[in-house]
C-alpha cells in the first residue's frame, strides 16, 4: 500500500476553518475505489499546521493524483498556505495499521 503523511501550514487567519476549507476535498478522495483512509490532524506544537495522514492500495494513489478534485485542490490551496506542503510518501508491507508491539492494553 502507498502510505503518505503530509503537513499543511496553513495561514492563522484560515486555520480554524481548516476542517471545511478541505472537506469537499476530503469527502471525494474517501469515496475513491483505491483510497484505505484519509485522516486529518491538527498539530499540537504548531495551531497552524495540519496533518495529513493517508492511504491508497498499490494502484490507487496514482488514479487520486489524476482526479479532478486533486486538480481543483491543487489550484485552491495555496491561496490558505504560508508554504508549500511537506510530504513523506512510500509504498510499504502491509494492508492497514497493526497493533502496536510495545503498547498493550488489557
């Protein structure tokens, strides 16, 4: 699966209204075939920068980054960011997230 997190920093002016600036955007990208997840976070260091976390099958993040509104997204956001995005995104072993080995609970 591809696995991607991105961080948004997003300008203090529009930060609060974040979650609905992207939710057309959100809802598109969750309801594609190849798409696991699509999950939004704030940061707890910096109130201005969001968090992408997200996730495609094998074939299924090329096919996001040709939709429409991956285009519509890449002609509106910028007008909300103080920069450009930073991205980590690799293809890696696995189908979704696994429990994690040095935290149990119960």
């Amino acid at each position: 699966m591809y696995f991607i997190v991105v961080k948004f920093p997003v300008k203090p002016e529009y930060a609060e209204q974040w979650p609905e600036i992207v939710r057309a955007y959100t809802e598109a990208t969750e309801a594609e075939p190849g798409n696991k997840w699509f999950e939004w976070s704030r940061s707890l260091k910096d109130p201005n920068e969001y968090v992408l976390v997200e996730a495609f099958e094998d074939d299924g993040a090329g096919p996001h980054v040709q939709s429409e509104h991956f285009a519509q997204m890449r002609q509106d956001f910028p007008q909300y960011l103080t920069a450009t995005p930073k991205i980590v995104s690799r293809q890696v072993e696995g189908d979704g997230w696994d429990e994690m080995g040095e935290l149990q609970v119960g």
